[in-house]
C-alpha cells in the first residue's frame, strides 16, 4: 500500500499558476506510474494527468499546453505544474498511485 500526500492547491485569479504536489511513501513507488485527476463539484472525478515510470506523460485534452506532470523517483514525489488557469479548472485534485489515492487538495480559479 502506498500512502499519498497532496499539498500545493489554494485559491488564484484566471490566468494564474498553481503548484502541486503529490508526496508518496513506499519504497517501490518509482515502477509505478501516477496520475492526477480532479472532482469539481457536481461532477465526476476525471483524468487530468498520468506519467509512467518511464516519464512518458499524457494529459487530458483540457489541459495539454498549460499543465506540465513530473516526477522525482528519489524524492518520492510527482509535481502537477497548472498554468493559465481558468475557472473551469476548479475542482478538488488527487493524485493516485497503484489504487491508492490521496485526500485531495483545493484548487480555486476565481476573479
């Protein structure tokens, strides 16, 4: 089992930039891949990023050009670089590793 912290989410205008950050513990979290998917409300939780344990990535056609997925194998961490943010990208994030997910992180587009 592979416990997931995220942290990073907070409240921006349109346009802005956030941050976040997914922390893993687990000695075998690098032959995982990872995945970050959001909830807004209302809505069903949706596919935002994935990075394999290659580093090949995919994004979710909303977010191709604005959001960049990373990961630091020694660190035990995978970062989720959100920019030229807009309000549609509200929601409640979590990242997700071998079914195991976090308890999320706010992420506010707001004027």
């Amino acid at each position: 089992q592979v416990q997931l912290v995220e942290s990073g989410g907070g409240s921006v205008q349109p346009g802005g930039s956030l941050r976040l950050s997914c922390a893993a513990s687990g000695s075998i979290f690098s032959i995982y891949g990872v995945g970050w998917y959001r909830q807004a409300p209302g809505k069903q939780r949706e596919l935002v990023a994935t990075i394999a344990s290659s580093g090949n990535t995919n994004y979710a056609d909303s977010v191709k050009g604005r959001f960049t997925i990373s990961r630091d194998n020694a660190k035990k961490t995978v970062n989720l670089q959100m920019n030229s943010l807009k309000t549609e990208d509200t929601a409640v994030y979590y990242c997700t590793v071998a079914a195991d997910w976090g308890q999320g992180t706010q992420g506010t587009v707001s004027s």
